[in-house]
C-alpha cells in the first residue's frame, strides 16, 4: 500500500535531539485527526506524560474494614 508518506526527521523541543516520525506512526496520528507532527521525542513525551500526572505511580489501595 503506498501512501505517499515518508519517514519525517523531527527535533524534539525538549532534548533538542533529532527523532524519526514514521510511517506507522503517521498513519496513527492521522487515524486519530492529530493535524500536527509531534513535538517530542518518545522517551521525553513519556516524561513529559508523568509529569502531567503529577509524577507519582498509580497505587491501589487496599480495602479497609473497620475493626
């Protein structure tokens, strides 16, 4: 199947380090109607995610039964 997409090189906003848009990728964001290329790498969009949720694990919390 040809798309007419390439593989886009992309510098990150965060790390200033250059990272491939891929096809595959691509092909998702447009799925999703994203309109932009994205503007982090993986490894700082994953941080930057943590961050958003204030960096902290998610922790189940145990049922606690009164006494």
């Amino acid at each position: 199947m040809d798309n007419g997409l390439e593989p886009k090189f992309l510098i990150c906003t965060e790390c200033n380090e250059e990272f491939v848009f891929t096809i595959q990728a691509q092909e998702y964001f447009a799925e999703r109607g994203y309109s932009e290329d994205p503007k982090r790498c993986k490894s700082c969009h994953t941080l930057y995610k943590k961050g958003q949720r204030g960096g902290k694990p998610r922790q189940q919390t145990a049922m606690q039964y009164p006494d």
